[in-house]
C-alpha cells in the first residue's frame, strides 16, 4: 500500500503516488528554473504543463487510478530533461548556450570571505569562515573554544577575525560569501528567500499577539488601554535588558567562585596572612589519595554549580535558547559524584576520630612547699604562625587574644604543622608528695593509632627546683594530622603545700577547683594552699568571696592564718597562737603559755606558773 | 562523442525552425503531432525543445494558434502559419537550398 498526493495540473487533478510526486515536482521544478530566463517563460511552462497533464490522462483509466513512477519516467523521456532542450534562447543569453548545452552552469565565480551575520552564535565569524572553506562553522568554534584555555588565545583570534572580517550585509554580499553567482537569478532567489523567512517571523509574531490577545480578551480599543499597552511595553524592554544584565552578573559571580575556589583549594593564596584551605584540608585529612579524593570532591561539588550558572549567564546574554538536557543530565550526575566523593573522604576521616587514647607522662619534681608554676611563651615568631593573631576591629590593632581552644597552623623550615593550647589543672595529691603528670590525648582510626598520636604530641615542661614552666602551646607534626590532640597538664598537690599560680597561666588553666569558688582569670597571681577541702587562696586580701558559701565564711573566721613581715598569727576556733618580736604567745581554753626573752609564763585556770 | 553531439545538436537547432514551420505549412497542427512527423523524418526533438520555440515564432508573429478543447484532457493549441510565416518560410527555404548546395560542394571537396 503506497501513499498518494493529490495535485492538479492545468486544471486536471491526478492522483499521484508520494515518491512519484517527488521527483515530477523536482523535475517541473527544475524546468521552471529553466526558462525563467526567458521572458515568455510563464507561457512555456503553461504549455508544458499541458502537455504534461494530457500524457498523464492518457496513463490512467478506470483499473489505474494512480500515476505512478514509470509514468513520471514516461513523461520526462518524452519531454526531455533542461539539459536536452536545445537551447531555444537565442544569441542574447549566448555566453551561457554553450554551458548550458554542456548541462553545467558555471556557479563558481569568485567567493569572498565574509561574516556572515543570519547564521551567527557570537558575531558570524566562525559561519562565515565555514562558508568559505566548506566545512561545518561548529568545528571551529569548538577548535576556539578550547583554545580560549591557552591564555585566551582563542579570544584574541576571534576577537581578530571579528574585526577584519567585514559582513556579509548586502545580498550579492551574501551570496559572494557563500560562493553562488550573484546573477539576477540567484539574487531574486535570496529575495524570495529572505522574504519567506520574513513572512514566516511575521507570522509567528502574528499568532503570538493572536494569542495574547486572546488572553487578554480585548483588543486595545481606547487610549487608556493603548497607554498601559505602551507601559508594559516598556517595562518588558527594560525587564529584557535587567535580564542581560543578570546574566552578566551570574557570569562575573561564577567567574568570582571558580577563580576563589580554584586558588584556595589548590593553594594559590590571595590574602597573603590568612592561612588557606589547603593547608587545614592538608593537615586534616589523610594523605594520599584521600586528600586528592577529597579536593576533587570539593572541587566537582562547588565547581559544578559554578560552572552551571556561569553557562546560564551566557546562554541569557547571547540569547541562547538551546537548552540541552542531557547538559543538566550529566552536570547533574557530575554533581553527585563530586558529593559521593565527598562523603567518602568524609566517612573515611570521621572514622579517623573513633577512638581516642591518654598517655601519661609522670615528670618528677621534688615535694617542695611551695611550688611555683608559670606558663613560657612558646617561641614562635608572628611571621610563622598563620592565622593565631585576631584583628580586633573595634582596638584596630592586632591582639594576642584568642580563646584557648584554639588550633593555630605553624610552618618552619620543615613544613607546616599543628598547635593547640595546653591546660592546666591543680589538684589534690592522694599522697603525701607532689606529683606532675602531662597528659597527652589524641584520636585514631584505633587504640593503637590513637596512642600513637598521643605520644607524637610534642610538648615541653621544665622542672627546676621549686619552678615549673609549662610551654604554652604543643606541636603537632604534619604526619599525625589535626585528631583533636590535647595536652593536660595535672598538678598534684598534697594537703599542707602551697602553690603559686604565676599571671602568666591566666589562658592556662582549665577550671581549677577552689574553696572559694573564684574564677580561674582571678586565681592567678595568688598563693594558694592545698587542704583537705581544696585549694585555699592565702593571698587573697581584698579578694571578692562568695556569698553563697556560708561556711567558707565561718572557716576563715575559725582558721585564721596571719603571715606578714611582723610575725605569725595563728587563730583557732578557741586557741591563738602568737610569734612576734615579743616572743611566743600560745593561749588555749584553759592554758596561756607565753614564752618571751625573759621566762615562760603558763596561766592556768587553776594557778600561775612562771619558770 | 560530446563533440560531435555537440556540433550535431547545433546544426539540429540551426534547422528546427525550418523543419517546423515546413510542416505547419501541410496545415495546423499541436505540438505532439509536430514531434510525431519529425521523428518519422527521424529528427528526434524532446518537447521541451519544441514549446519554446513555437512561442518564440508565435511571438514574432510567423505563427498563431487556435485552442481547441478536447473531450480527454486539457484544450490543446492548434499552430499555423501566418502570411507573414509563410513568406518568412519560403525565403528561409530558398537560402537552405543554397547553403545545402554550397555545403555539398564543400565537403566534396575535402577528403
């Protein structure tokens, strides 16, 4: 079963056979072209026609109904194809006789590179260009592209051939840049061409406003109506440019990201005393294909939606409608496997911090009444640490002041490496001798890992006699990466000693318990002694005590303990005892000895004894 | 051979219009009928050759047509010969003889 088309040739309807139909409309096609030239060709073809239409006839009868191929066939033969008319066309059209005879006609005058401006994506450069060398335009402008990587060379080119190339503005212009003859023929046919597009625009444009109005049910009729048309109007103008300019902003946004994301994440720095993402990312993360993994992944899942609006900015500027899906497809699977990726590393790490281990390390000091303990400034100079001085805005000047749970980033010589801030914490011995012990924390993928770290924390405290200097911060090496190390550093003291809280410690010290409940920022620079209740502050003249401690309040007022360059004053809840220049004075209850230069005296209730 | 078909095909075209307007001299005719008498003369022209021609000679008024409607199919044109046509035909024949004879002796000659 074969499809048919209904045509009518001088005035006959004939039913004709699709494929049939083809190449008779080719052929009558190719016959009109023919004699357009000549100035009776409407009354050829008329003729022609006829004839044409009557040999038809004259194939079909009731049992065939349809004209089919061999009919065509049957036709042409008879008729003759253009290349066999001989030319009728006399001596006027005789520079083309000859080639005609041939059954060629010379289409190749001298081609002209242009612009061509009708099939163009940025300015018809990459069109023209193909038009003149006979290949497709999308090879070059890909070729372009990927050349605009290699410092903007394709820009540059572009930009280049832009400006010499001229375009293709008229049509013998146009029909030079694409190499046909610029005859009245071929220019007639661009016309029409031309024109047919027109129509067509025109059209469209036609049933779009059909369609609004449509929609807006009335047809501007008054010129209320007409103003507001012409408003709307106006405000879709400027919504179109608002929406060009959008579409530069998302472009210089994107260009902004990638540009940031690019240096931060493969260590190109912009802000030259901030410490940037690599080196945390670095020292974080494992090594090895675990941080490349994870900077990829980072890379993908940032760069990805980048990359996407920056391609939406162009598509709005240069109106681009084309949108592809399989485009967002694959960006947005892309997307995902920079996610997944970043899982990974993520689970992989966070698996790094499983199990944490404590290493003790007993520092031997001798059990001296006093102890004095202060903090060291580590040795690091501004240059090397990143990152550990804040600017204080509101001083507008740089202040050591940073919290104590702080991380810094070091670099030396050697690399870069970790630095925490260490605590201190004082407490009651559970013998008779002072102990001090540095406690060193760390986390692992396992016990062992974890204690490994542990142990690779490298921190100092130096014992001399009565004085402990406890370095402020611990160092980390760059091997055994950020694993939440700590170190503590636990001083104990028996009951009966004294220990002196240098102002250095103030960041140091990690809530020490007290008597007195008083703040650690307030404990230091005192004197303090260990009882069987907690630290006491001896030093503390003046000091603000808390209230809500009743009976600390009674404990100072029972045990008082007066040292001062006069003497001691030892006062108990019924017994004082009295050392000063005088001599000893000891008064109990019941008993009051007193021994001065000359004799012990002791008062009794009972009786007075002197000796 | 090209060349030679094509020397032929000029010759061809340099004797159509004598050979046509000779036959419209036997009486009118439509164009098939003109093709059918040359190919019994064996001069084998296509259609496309003969309707331009016949327009061309209609134009220049040694020819006009008559329509006649037919029973199957379209109406068809009836050529023949004006009076201008058929003095026109009469010299155009005498200069043939001439240019036949001139041509016999010419090739006569060569060997």
């Amino acid at each position: 079963m074969n499809k048919t088309v209904t045509i009518n040739i001088s005035g006959i309807i004939f039913h004709i056979e699709e494929d049939a139909y083809q190449v008779l409309n080719n052929y009558l096609i190719a016959i009109k072209r023919y004699f357009n030239k000549n100035e009776s060709g409407a009354e050829i073809m008329s003729d022609i026609e006829s004839r044409i239409a009557e040999m038809l006839q004259s194939k079909t009868n009731a049992m065939k109904q349809v004209i089919l191929m061999s009919d065509v066939d049957f036709v042409m033969q008879s008729m003759g194809k253009p290349e066999e008319f001989a030319d009728e066309q006399s001596d006027a059209n005789s520079s083309n006789s000859f080639d005609e005879q041939m059954g060629y006609e010379s289409q190749h005058q001298k081609k002209r590179m242009y612009r061509d401006a009708d099939n163009k994506v940025l300015g018809g450069v990459c069109s023209g260009i193909g038009h003149y060398f006979g290949f497709d335009p999308v090879w070059l402008r890909i070729a372009l592209a990927l050349l605009l990587f290699f410092a903007g060379t394709g820009f540059v080119i572009y930009i280049i051939f832009w400006i010499a190339i001229p375009e293709a503005k008229t049509t013998a212009e146009k029909l030079a840049m694409k190499g046909e003859k610029a005859d009245i023929n071929n220019i007639s046919k661009a016309v029409v061409e031309e024109v047919e597009q027109l129509k067509k625009r025109m059209e469209k444009y036609g049933n779009e406003f059909k369609d609004m109005a449509h929609k807006n049910k009335h047809v501007p009729r008054n010129v209320a109506e007409k103003i507001v048309d012409f408003i709307s109007d106006v405000i879709m103008n400027i919504g179109k440019v608002l929406l060009k300019i959008v579409g530069v902003f998302l472009i210089i946004i994107g260009l902004v990201f990638f540009l940031g994301l690019f240096s931060s994440v493969f260590g190109l720095s912009f802000m030259l005393d901030s410490v940037n993402g690599k080196d945390w990312i670095d020292l974080v993360l494992l090594e090895g294909k675990d941080l490349y993994l994870g900077i990829i992944g980072i890379a993908i899942f940032v760069g990805t939606p980048v990359i996407i609006m920056i391609y939406g900015g162009i598509k709005i500027i240069f109106k681009v409608n084309y949108t592809n899906r399989w485009v967002n497809l694959g960006a947005g699977i892309f997307w995902l496997f920079g996610f997944t990726l970043l899982l990974y590393v993520g689970v992989r790490t966070g698996n790094d911090f499983n199990k944490g281990a404590k290493v003790r390390e007993n520092i031997s000091i001798n059990s001296y009444d006093t102890l004095y303990i202060k903090m060291a400034e580590t040795p690091i100079d501004l240059i090397e640490v990143e990152d550990a001085i804040d600017y204080d805005e509101h001083e507008n000047a740089y202040s050591k002041h940073h919290t104590e749970s702080d991380y810094m980033i070091g670099k030396n010589a050697n690399g870069r490496y970790l630095l925490g801030h260490s605590h201190l914490d004082v407490i009651k011995s559970q013998s008779d001798v002072v102990e001090l012990v540095v406690v060193k924390e760390a986390k692992g993928s396992d016990r062992k890992m974890a204690s490994e770290r542990a142990k690779n924390i490298e921190y100092k405290i130096l014992v001399s006699d009565s004085l402990i200097v406890c370095d402020q911060l611990f160092r980390v090496n760059h091997a055994d990466k950020f694993r939440v190390q700590s170190v503590k550093v636990i001083l104990k003291v028996p009951v009966g000693k004294i220990v002196y809280l240098d102002k250095t410690l103030e960041n140091m010290l990690d809530d020490v318990d007290n008597t007195t409940n008083t703040y650690d920022g307030d404990m230091i620079n005192r004197r303090w002694l260990m009882t069987e209740k907690g630290l006491k502050c001896i030093d503390c003249k003046g000091l603000e005590i808390d209230s809500s401690q009743a009976e600390t309040e009674d404990s100072l007022k029972e045990e008082n303990l007066n040292i001062t360059v006069n003497g001691i004053n030892l006062k108990a809840k019924n017994s004082q005892v009295k050392l000063d220049s005088n001599g000893v004075s000891i008064k109990s209850k019941d008993t009051k000895r007193t021994i001065d230069g000359k004799s012990i005296h002791i008062d009794t209730e009972k009786k007075k004894q002197v000796h | 051979m090209i060349q030679t078909e094509n020397a032929k095909a000029q010759m061809r075209k340099g004797v159509l219009e004598l050979c046509i307007l000779s036959i419209l001299s036997q009486g009118e005719a439509y164009p098939t009928e003109i093709i059918e008498k040359l190919k019994k003369q064996k001069l084998v022209v296509v259609e496309g050759t003969l309707y331009p021609l016949l327009t061309r000679l209609k134009n220049t008024e040694l020819l006009t047509y008559r329509w006649e409607e037919s029973n199957s199919g379209p109406p068809r044109k009836y050529y023949f010969l004006t009076k201008t046509g058929k003095t026109y035909l009469s010299d155009l024949q005498n200069s043939w003889y001439d240019m036949v004879s001139s041509v016999n002796k010419t090739i006569q000659n060569s060997k």
